[in-house]
C-alpha cells in the first residue's frame, strides 16, 4: 500500500471550519486518497478531524491563537514530516515553498502544490516552471507548481544525493 504524508498548514485545522481554503483542499485530497486505498498520515493541527492518522505539534491553528510563535512552530510542523520521511512513500506539500528547504535532505520524494500566493521567485533559479490556470466559476487563479523530487532509491546502497535542476520537475494543481 502507498503511504502518504499530507502536510498541511497550521493557520486553521483541517478542514477549516471557516476561512482556510489550502486546508480544505488537503482535507478533500485526503479523503479521496484514503476512499482509494492509500494509507494517508496528515500533518496538521490537533484539532483536525481526519480519517487518517494525525499527526501534530499544535493544538489548534496559529490563526486562532496569537500565543504562538509562528515561524517556530511552522519550523517544527515542517521539520516532524521530514523527521518521519522514511515512513512515508511520498510528501505532499501544501506549505507552500518553505519545506522545500528540507526536501533535498531526505530521500522521500517531494511533491509541493502551490496554491496561488507565492510567485515564481519561490522556485529555485534551475528550476523549470509552468503556469497552469483552473477555471472557477468567478474567477480564473494562476499558480507556479514545482515539484522538487529525486527517484527513490531501491536499496540504502545505492542512495544518492542529486543536486542536478532535473530533481525540480513541474506538476499541474488543482
């Protein structure tokens, strides 16, 4: 079975109970990977409600209370999947560009959906990029997707490290 890990962000739970329209999209994508047999593991805050196994450092969204220190406990809600990476098959970020700092040190592949408010100056300088646009009945986003990956080794011994602009491949988002 392909294991997942969605990492969502920490401004509100997932799903929002209200605003938060990155967290519904990996609330949905989530839903529909564990209704196709997928073994999900979401990172997100802790009071999330999922079908996947949750996994948290945050009670509750950032948004929600201004105790937090944000760039600390994003730096810890980031680095915890990086931390689990050889657990999972696959990352799916939807962080936005900041994980991508952690991605070339593990050999888990990365795929990062963009979800509109970053620009193209968040893709590393090799990095090749492609526009794709959703038609919403109101409106029409534009999104830069990259997807920073390396092929999965097969075997610990043969693991390597690549740091060529062939690891940063464009996806399509939703």
């Amino acid at each position: 079975m392909t294991r997942v890990a969605m990492l969502a962000p920490i401004a509100w739970r997932t799903p929002p109970s209200g605003y938060g329209p990155w967290e519904q999209v990996v609330a949905t994508l989530t839903d529909a990977l564990i209704d196709l047999g997928v073994e999900v593991t979401l990172y997100a805050t802790g009071d999330s409600t999922t079908r996947a196994e949750l996994r948290s450092v945050v009670a509750h969204g950032y948004e929600e209370d201004p105790s937090y220190d944000v760039k600390v406990h994003e730096a810890l809600h980031i680095a915890r999947v990086f931390e689990e990476a050889d657990d999972q098959d696959i990352i799916h970020n939807h962080f936005d560009f900041l994980p991508l700092a952690w991605s070339r040190l593990v050999d888990t592949p990365v795929v990062t959906t963009i979800h509109g408010f970053s620009s193209p100056a968040s893709c590393p300088p090799t990095a090749p990029t492609t526009t794709a646009s959703t038609t919403w009945p109101s409106a029409t986003p534009t999104a830069t997707p990259v997807s920073p990956t390396r092929p999965r080794s097969t075997t610990a011994s043969t693991s390597t490290r690549s740091h060529s602009s062939r690891d940063l491949t464009p996806t399509a988002t939703s």
